[in-house]
C-alpha cells in the first residue's frame, strides 16, 4: 500500500494498492485446507509477482476448522501487526468465520489499514471489518482459488493500476444466463456477499446495513426454496427498504433437482426483487464460480443495469489506504 498526495498542480498522484514484490498474508479464518490446496494459493500469490507469506500453523486443523477459534484469531492479528504484509487474502472459505468476529481486535485492523480479500464464508469476515472500522474490504477471489485470465486480470485491476477508474463488466460467457430484474441505474456504496452469511448475521451486532446502499448477493447449492426463504427474511428485516439496487452475482447448483414442484431460480428472484422497483440484475460475474470480479464492500460504486456494468472511482478505495 503506498499513499495518496497532491502534486504542485494540486491534483491526486495515485499509487497502486499493491505492487510486485510487496508481501500478502495467506489466512485460513474458517475450514481447514489441504497441502494442495496451500500449494495452489501460494503458486497463485507468486504468479502475481507478490510474496505469500504464512503461519506455521495455517494448515492445522480442528474437526473441520483450521484449528481452533483461538489459533485462527491468532493468524488474522499477527497479519495485521505485521509491518511488511501490505494485503491479507483468505485461502478458503467453507465455515468458522462468524465465530470469530465478536473477538477480533478492530482496533488493531483499522490502525493497520490493507486489504482484506475473499469470498463465501469470508463474507462475514468482510462486512465485520467494515461495519467496525469503517476500512473497505474487498469480496473477490480466494487464494487457492482458480486465476482465469478473468479473476486476474480485475485482480490486477483493482490492486496494481493506478488509472482514475475502474470500469468492471461482465464476463462474456456469463451474458448468455444473465437477466435484468429492473432495468435503470444505481450509486451508493457497496455491501453484501453470500446470501447465508448474510442472513445469518440478521438479529447480531455484525448485521448488515443496507440504507442507500447497493447489495450485491450470491450463492451455492441452495434450492429455489431456500433462496426463496432467505430473500423473503431479508425483506422482511427491512433490508430492502431504502436500498438503491441490487447486484445478483451467478447462483451455482441453485436450481430445482424437480423442476415440476418447484419454481425456477430465476422465478423466485423475480418475483421476490421485480415488486420492489430498484434497478436490478442477475447473473454478474461473482460468486462459486471460475471467473470473479472484484466488490470492494463500503466503497461508493454506480451500475448501469442494463450493461451489466459497475463503477468505480479509484480515490474512493485507496484514500482509506495511506
């Protein structure tokens, strides 16, 4: 992470997040992983031109954690105290995150600003460091993860370059199954992430806020039902209430295994999402699946619904990193 000044003409020079060489955490926050599976986030690390750095103990594990809630806690401070780590990335998901946000030290994260980056279980993770430091946190890839030309290159987008704009599109293959919910366009800042993980914080201290906001969402192996039941929680929570638009990202194995006694997937998020007459899409290119884009959660962002497009303006990311 480098800072942000004024030039003598007074305008902004910006540097990148990150920069080759620059040293990443790898944190294991929730299920345990295999040697291949730390192979792979390492060899993903390095293609980047960064150095992974890791604890000893990243590859234990405890039932299916990796390790105990105290050693996981341990790996996320050491990252944060460590000076020379410039960015801490999630190998995996899976489950444990949430056990671990009522005794994180925020103070500590917030007086070590640098990006935190992952998906699926991390999203709790994600949106605790913003509710409680206010510091953007980025639901993108996790390390061990696979970098298609896709994943890297918005990787690269939104950590190396230093343009003014960050312009993300849709993958190309994923138009075919994307639809718009309500056609229009959307700014505010960026929240969500997986679906579960997000209803499941509902009623704690780490639940999200949604007021003038957009909520991207996303999912896996849950049935239309569920998506039903977990859309129709979240509305009741009043969490669709003042939001400006919502990003559906693809659903994998989401579908109906009988399709006779069951509506689509996209059925039900029509018919949950179109009533409410914000600008909304499905099928944008996040979430279990190959190709990723990169969300920084808490950074004011526009989308054109109709393009399947979101915007960016860089300094709103990296002034929280100086």
């Amino acid at each position: 992470m480098h800072l942000l000044y004024l030039t003598g003409m007074n305008r902004q020079k910006i540097y990148p997040l990150l920069s080759p060489g620059d040293t990443v955490g790898l944190i294991t926050p929730a299920s345990f992983i295999t040697e291949e599976q730390l192979k792979q986030a390492t060899e993903n690390i390095k293609s980047l031109g960064l150095k992974p750095f890791f604890c000893d103990s990243i590859s234990d594990r405890k039932g299916y954690f990796a390790g105990s809630d105290k050693q996981r806690l341990k790996e996320l401070h050491r990252m944060y105290a460590e000076k020379n780590v410039k960015a801490v990335i999630c190998v995996r998901g899976g489950y444990g995150t949430t056990r671990l946000l009522e005794k994180i030290d925020y103070n500590l994260i917030k007086k070590n600003p640098k990006p935190l980056i992952g998906y699926s279980d991390i999203t709790a993770l994600l949106n605790a460091v913003y509710l409680k430091t206010k510091l953007p946190a980025f639901h993108g890839t996790n390390a061990a993860g696979e970098f298609t030309d896709y994943t890297s290159e918005n990787f690269v987008k939104m950590f190396f370059e230093t343009s003014e704009n960050i312009d993300t599109g849709i993958f190309a293959d994923h138009k075919k199954d994307a639809f718009v919910i309500n056609s229009g366009n959307a700014c505010g800042k960026l929240t969500g992430g997986n679906l579960a993980l997000i209803t499941s914080t509902l009623g704690t201290s780490f639940e999200i806020k949604t007021e003038n906001k957009i909520l991207f969402l996303e999912d896996i192996a849950e049935a239309p039902y569920k998506i039903d039941r977990m859309l129709t929680q979240l509305i009741s929570a009043g969490k669709f209430k003042k939001v400006k638009g919502v990003i559906f990202g693809k659903f994998s194995g989401c579908e109906a295994k009988d399709k006779d006694s069951s509506f689509s997937l996209r059925e039900v998020i029509t018919e949950r999402i179109k009533p409410l007459k914000i600008p909304g899409i499905y099928g944008f290119s996040f979430g279990h699946i190959k190709n990723r884009a990169v969300l920084p959660v808490g950074v004011n962002a526009c989308f054109d619904a109709e393009n399947f497009s979101i915007f960016i303006k860089r300094k709103e990311i990296n002034r929280f990193f100086c």
